[in-house]
C-alpha cells in the first residue's frame, strides 16, 4: 500500500506538473525503472537493502536549479509536496556546492504550527545527496549514477551504540581549564573522515554522503549558538583497506591502534593532515555508532559511524559530540561527569529531542540542535552547548 501511495503521487505529479514549474525546469521529476542501466539497477537495489528504507521511488534531479532557484518543490509520498527555501549555499570545489535551507509547504507556511523544519543537499557533479526533514519525517535524495537519484522514504533506524558504550568515562577525572565565559570565535575543528570498501561498495558518492554530514553538522551548530566549524581535514575522504570485524568495538579498537599494519596509513594521514578527529564510516548496521572517549584526547579522539545514520539522523555530529564532551539525555545517562549539566535534551511534550538525546518513550524526532535553555533545555543539566564552546579550543589543539 505504501508503495502504491509513493508511486501515484509522484506520478501525478511526472503527468501534471507544478502549478509553478514545468518538466524542463523542475528540480524532480519521475523516472521509470526499466530506463536504468544494469550499474544503476544495482545502486537502487542497495539503496532498497538498508534497513532504514521504507520506500523508494527513482527520480531525475536537476542540481542547476538548486544553484539557481531561490526555493526549489520536491513532491513527496503520502502528503503534499514540500517547498524548500534555500538560506546559504557553500561552495565545495570545482563548481561543487552544498545547500542549507528551511522545508515548506507549497503554501510557505510552517508544519504543524512549530519551528520549520530543515533540509540539506550535497551536490558533486551530477549527484546530489540530500535529507528532507518534515513533520512527517525523513526523506532522503541518494544518486545511483548518470543523473537518476533514489527518492527515499526513511523508517527505523538502528539503535545508538553497543552496550560497552555505557562504560566510558564515568569516573571523576582532572580536566585542564575551560573558560566558562567564552568568546564569539569561530574555532576549526579538523576532522579526517575514512570509509571501508564495504561503505563504497553500498554507496555511490560516498564524497556527496560526507559534504553532506559537514554541512548539517555545521548548521546544527549554527543553529544552536556552538562557534565551531566542522572543518575536512582532506579534499576528499580517505577508502581505508579494512575488512570489517562485524563488531564495532573492534573495528573502533583497530582503528585507534598504532604500529599494528592495520589502519597505520590512517595514522599517517592524520598527522600529515594534522586532522583533531578521525571518524571511520563503516557498514555495520547493528549501532548507528560508537566514539572512543567522552572528551576525548589526541590518544582516543576516534568514532566508528555506520554511513545510513551519518546524515539525516545526525549521527556524525553526535558521535564527534562525544569527544567534545557531550553526553545523552540524563534519562537514558545521569552520569555527572565530565559536566553535570552537558546532557542532551528531549521533550516528550512536543516529541522532539536534541542531537545527543535518545529517543523518548513515545517516539521523539532528533533535531539539528544542540541542548541549551531555554526552548531547547536547562543551564544546569541540558547544556551540551556550552560543552562544545568550552571545549573547542583543547579539541582543536590535538593536532
């Protein structure tokens, strides 16, 4: 039924068009299967795999008029379309660029009466990667190749971390100084992203994926009042040769040690690029990930990522969180350490929640946001922004 629901109204809108927009100058427009080369069937099929797929339907999308147009309609399955008003565009390179803007209905008005939502597009070449955030969840745009892109209804995700993740850092511990007071300065942090072969072998713009999870990184921070800036640490990221573990513990141990001919290239790489953090994109869909350390060092300033939760569901930036010190929500995590009020935050009232929160009993949806009082949390306990200004500095200073 989901199917036939995502099917008719796309196609309504592949036979009608926009009141505003024609084919020729639409951002989306359908595509049918049996047009795709034997290469892009296969993309699609991997796309169709992840667990997080709901529904998937093939478009075409044109990324000149995301460069050009100041809004840009995306038809959607089950519901009206969206119009997504575009509020910065950063260049990435070779006439590369990434997109941050606010989703709308076709009439411009806020779902549901609350904050709009957000959506962020990555475009390389001809490929655009892009998250969708409604009222009504998350939609993802994924290339597959020669201009055909994977429209993605997204369901479920994995859980948040293994259970040894419960055991970091609970003790007391010293701590070198933080200025409570901190200034406006944007701070760089440098961040080496890898990828497995396996992630490649699932992804088609593995590169796209990663502009991508900069970006909402960065505009999360934005959004929340957190002078830092998720910075590349190499113009593109890194394909390590490693064959997963099956186990994030053990990918995440063989990707912080040294001298072992595992990872050590990776190493290299870090210091050459004098990169703060390394976060390692795996394919194991068990956990959405796993850091290191929380506050971390320039010993443990490591996370392993599964790459279907990196975007969208913000798990990049939550696990580099970690290593700035940032804990869940105090429900699912009272431990006090390092900073008793740098927890996550979740209102089951409006059911939403911030990017180190867990989900709450009846189904919170993870927002771009950092904790802060007072719309998004408490200055004793919900505070993780203030975390990330404190700490930005001896982060940035690992390397």
């Amino acid at each position: 039924m989901r199917q036939y629901f995502f099917m008719s109204a796309l196609l309504a809108y592949a036979i009608n068009g926009s009141s505003a927009l024609s084919q020729e100058n639409a951002f989306i427009t359908l595509m049918q299967t049996q047009d795709l080369t034997p290469q892009q069937t296969e993309a699609l099929a991997q796309l169709r795999q992840l667990p997080s797929t709901e529904d998937v339907q093939v478009v075409r999308v044109n990324p000149s008029i995301l460069r050009e147009q100041p809004e840009v309609t995306i038809p959607l399955p089950d519901r009206d379309s969206v119009v997504v008003a575009a509020d910065t565009r950063t260049s990435l390179g070779e006439g590369n660029f990434a997109v941050a803007g606010r989703t709308q209905t076709v009439g411009g008005l806020a779902f549901g009466g609350g904050p709009e939502e957000t959506s962020t597009f990555a475009v390389n070449g001809d490929a655009v990667t892009g998250s969708i955030q409604t009222d009504t969840g998350l939609y993802r745009i994924r290339p597959i190749g020669g201009g055909a892109h994977a429209l993605v209804k997204v369901g479920a995700f994995p859980p948040e971390h293994p259970g040894s993740f419960n055991e970091r850092r609970s003790e007391n511990r010293d701590l070198p100084p933080f200025a409570e007071n901190v200034d406006s300065n944007v701070v760089d942090l440098n961040i080496l992203v890898a990828y497995t072969p396996a992630v490649r072998s699932k992804l088609f713009d593995v590169t796209g994926l990663v502009s991508l999870a900069f970006l909402e990184t960065n505009s999360s921070y934005q959004l929340s009042g957190v002078h830092i800036k998720a910075v590349p640490a190499t113009p593109a990221p890194i394909e390590v040769a490693y064959t997963e573990s099956g186990s994030m513990d053990d990918d995440l141990a063989n990707l912080k040690s040294k001298n072992d001919n595992i990872m050590d290239d990776l190493h290299e790489m870090r210091n050459t690029s004098k990169a703060d953090i390394v976060v390692l994109l795996v394919d194991d869909d068990s956990f959405c990930g796993l850091a290191s350390d929380i506050l971390g060092s320039k010993e443990s300033a490591f996370a392993i990522v599964y790459h279907d939760c990196a975007t969208g569901y913000y798990s990049f930036a939550h696990e580099i969180g970690h290593l700035q010190g940032a804990r869940h929500n105090p429900e699912a995590d009272p431990t006090s350490t390092p900073f008793p009020y740098g927890h996550g935050y979740m209102d089951s009232a409006a059911r939403r929640r911030t990017i180190m929160a867990y989900n709450c009993p009846n189904d919170c949806k993870r927002e771009p946001q950092w904790a802060r009082p007072k719309e998004w949390g408490t200055p004793d306990l919900h505070h993780d922004a203030r975390v990330l200004n404190e700490t930005r500095n001896y982060v940035a200073s690992f390397r």
